[in-house]
C-alpha cells in the first residue's frame, strides 16, 4: 500500500458516522460531557471507545495518579 492509499482510507475512516450516547456524531467530532459519577461515565463511553478501537482508531486513557 502507497501512502496515497494509505491516507485514502484514513480520510474514509473520518467520513464514517460515529454513536455517542444515543446521538449520531458526523465527520467534525467534538464531545463535551459531564457525568454524574463512574458508573453513568462507564455506561456512556465504553461503547463509543469500543466502537473506535473496532474501527481500527487509537486511544489513550490518562488516569490520575491519586486514583491509580
């Protein structure tokens, strides 16, 4: 695979619409969002993060030390 292509599907792979707590998020994806604790935090994000590492995105998760 050439770079071309390579930046091709990346480009495709953007286009994509994404879910993010019963909303379809478009090609300009910026989530603002404020939970009520852990849980409800858990319950929204977790299947917007598995539907991400599914389609081949990287994450990262930054954890604060005191709650390691």
């Amino acid at each position: 695979m050439n770079p071309t292509q390579d930046n091709t599907k990346s480009c495709e792979k953007e286009n994509q619409p994404m879910r993010l707590a019963n909303a379809t998020l478009g090609q300009h994806r910026h989530v603002c969002a404020f939970f009520n604790g852990a849980k409800e935090e858990y319950r929204v994000l977790l299947p917007f993060v598995k539907e991400g590492l599914a389609r081949g995105e990287k994450a990262f998760h930054i954890v604060d030390p005191k709650l390691r």
